[in-house]
C-alpha cells in the first residue's frame, strides 16, 4: 500500500514540515519505498517532481526538504508497489490536462478487475491500477461536461465514481485541479486544518518541532490531509469510510457522504 | 525568443554537459531568462522539472548540474517570453498524453494567428502560442490513427504540420514520445552525433571540457540538437530551414524536406 499527503491553503505555503514526516515513512520508520512524487501547484502551472528511489534516501527529496517551493495545492504519495513494477511511469502523482487544466491525483489502494473498465480519452501511460483508474474517472467527468462545471456537481460526481471504484477493493484518493483538493476515504484519510491562533506542532516519524505561530500571517488557513496523522501534539480529523471531502482556500468546503 | 536542447541516446546518457553550456544562456552569456524547463524520459516514464527563474540563477537547475539523472531522451527549453507572461505554466517543455505515451514539446519562434486555429481535444494551460501550436499539433495527429502509427508515417505527418505551422512565423520545435526526437527546423538548429572514436569537447559559453572518451563505452550513440552549437572545437551539423530531422536510438533516421 502507500501513503499520501495533501495540502490546500489560502496563502502560497511552505510544505517541507510535512514533507518531511512523509519521506520518513518511504524506507525509514515506514516500508513505502518504491517511490515517490509530488506536484505543487502556482496557479495554473504545476510543478511535479517523481523518483522511483525511497524517499527516505532520493537526492530530490532532500533538495526539496532544504528549498522552499510556496504553493496553495500538493498533492504527494509515496508508494508501496502492488500492481505495477517499480518504475517511474508507475510513480504517483499521475497528471492529465482537462478543460485547460492540470488535473493531478494520488491513490492509495487496490482496485481488482480495474483494467476491465473501458477507457476512451485518456490512456494509462504506466501499469497500475491507479493510473487506469485516474484515466477512467477523468474520462467519466470529461463526457458530463463541456467545461468546468459549478464545484459542488463536480464534487457529487467525484464522490459517485469513487464509491463505485471502491467495491473493487481499496480506493483512498487525492486529486486535484488546482482550485479544489477532493479527498476519498475508503479505509484511511486524515485531515487538520491549521488556523489562528496558531501553535506548534511535532512530528510522529522525525524529532523535529514546528511553532507555526512564527511561520505565518494570521488570516493564514491551511488544510493538511494524510493517509494517518502526521503530527503527535494536534487533534486530527478522521474521514469516515465512504466520505468525500473537498477543500478549497484552506478549508472544508464540502463533505459528501457515500455510504 | 528562446533556445532547444535535445538529446536522444541508445543508452541513457548524461546530459550534464550540454545542459551547462545551455543555462548559461539564460541570462548569463545569453538572455533567456524567463524561465526554463527539462523532460528525462525513463522508458515510458517522463521526469519534469520548470522553473519560471532564469535558469543561470535557478536552485533546481544547479542541483540538476550536480547531480546525473541519465536518459535516452532528454527535451530542454530556455524562455525568453514574447507571447504569454512569466509563469509556471507558460513554461516549456509542456506534456501531454497521447497513445498511452507522454508527449513533451519545446519551441523557439513566434506564431501571428495560431489562436485562430481550432482546438478539440487538447487545450492549452497557459497563454503561450506554443502551447497552443502543440494541442493543434496533437489534435491533428490523433485525428489521423487510434494507435500509434509507422513511424515514418508519423515524421511525415510532423513535418507537414511543422511546415504549416512555420508560414504563421517562426517555428523551431522539438518534440518526442520518448522514442524519437522530432526536431523541425524554421530559422536555427543545430546537431552532432558523438560516436566512438569519442574525443573531447569544450563549451562555448562556460570554460568547461569534457573528454568524452573517458564517460562513454565504444558502442554509445549520442546526437544532440541545439538551437546553435554548444561547444567550440566540433563541427555541428546546421538543419535546412524547413527540414524535420527525426533521431532514434541516437541517429538521425530520417530527414525530410518540407520546401
């Protein structure tokens, strides 16, 4: 399996706390080490970068933890390899454009008899079950609308295609298209929204402490989102089995109920 | 306007030192210093880094120059912006999906009108012409097969749709799915295939050799396209204007005429 992590906020905001607890889980204190990936968003444009390495040793996840890259959107996952060899065609996040727009997603889980669902537009590019996945929600979506439509129809429609790829097994999901992060919970997904008054907060995987209060402007709100709380001092939000949570400027906008 | 670098190997190749001499032109030696950006294939993976800074003066293109990721193809651009601010998505290479493979374009020119051409499936992120000319490009393309075609019949397609493209200006471009380099020449582009008996060589805008004898093994194939010559001591094959080089497994294996 793997783990992922997802950030939304009001403001540009630096990522490399949390980053950091992450890689830890990629070949350190966690066995997800068949790569890793993560795409930050400034506004349209998005940056990703991939690595088939374990994060806990790759070169560009260090570089990435000693430079700060400010977005309002990450996506990231670091993988466990079931389906699909290790390779970087196979490394999360998978991006496609839709609408004019970079559409990004992760997922952690496992989908049996995925590949028998028909796809039309877009084509897996690596061998997973998460990429075929990815290309067939998108190709749903695709066919509903000519252009992007209000956000709550999008959500609903998210939700819908998400419940029905998770009887196939394990569907927790991050995706995005820069304006909204949508978030599915089969079995695991967390969520902390930070606010004023801001406080600190320590890491779970690294000895490592952050006083936010320092770090940030007060109207600052930012969402984080991960497969298990990544900090020991807060109180995370646990996603019931079946949710949908979509998060937009740095908050829950919407929680939609599949179950 | 900008510059192009490409590479395309029989083995995956370091692409350190051409990469150096191109930087440097982004506002150093040269004035391209609207930003920059790199595509590694990795089989049928594709590696991105973009950076809307000057590439002599950007973090991620000096960790680049220290740290070797080889590719068999490698699709690099420095920006000097004429149509379309400085941002993240008016960026080159950008990418797209078709036939199951990651498409990566670069162009250096100016095309008067390339707004007015229909678009279907593809749609541009940002603003440039260029992003605009590559969803054309590709719309055209897979109007014309389901799958991949013969890759003649594919070159020639490419050049056609070059050559129309060149009449709205100027239209230097390279672009690959990561098994052939297409390179079309409008105005200015260079090539050189490094074969054994591999000698040394030395850049032109940075005091650097590299004796190529000690980094390669007799049977490496290297070409690399560049919109000028990189290195002073080489003799660099210039494209005809209208010409579409195509360069597979390190060799140029086709040229076609489009005056």
């Amino acid at each position: 399996m793997c783990e992922l992590l997802g950030m939304n906020a009001n403001v540009p905001t630096d990522i490399r706390f949390s980053f950091k607890g992450l890689v830890c889980r990629g070949g350190k204190t966690g066995p997800h080490a068949d790569g890793w990936g993560i795409a930050f968003y400034d506004e349209k444009g998005c940056r990703t970068f991939h690595d088939p390495k374990p994060s806990a040793h790759s070169e560009i996840a260090l570089f990435l933890q000693d430079h700060s890259i400010k977005s309002r959107m990450v996506v990231s996952h670091i993988r466990r390899a079931n389906r699909g060899r290790v390779a970087l065609e196979n490394t999360h996040p998978f991006s496609r454009e839709l609408w004019g727009r970079q559409w990004t997603f992760a997922h952690n889980g496992l989908l049996r008899g995925i590949k028998k669902f028909p796809l039309k537009f877009y084509q897996p590019i690596g061998t997973t079950d998460s990429e075929w996945a990815f290309c067939w929600m998108l190709d749903q979506i695709r066919s509903k609308w000519k252009d992007t439509p209000p956000p709550l129809q999008l959500a609903r429609v998210i939700a819908k295609l998400s419940a029905r790829l998770r009887k196939l097994g394990i569907f927790n999901l991050l995706m995005s298209d820069g304006r909204c992060l949508y978030c599915f919970c089969s079995t695991d997904l967390a969520w902390i929204t930070r606010k004023a008054p801001f406080g600190s907060a320590t890491l779970i995987d690294e000895d490592v402490t952050v006083d936010f209060s320092k770090e940030t402007e007060p109207r600052d709100v930012v969402s984080i989102v991960a497969t298990r709380p990544l900090t020991s001092n807060e109180n995370w939000n646990v996603l019931k089995h079946g949710e949908l949570a979509a998060f937009k400027n740095g908050k829950l906008t919407y929680s939609i109920p599949t179950d």
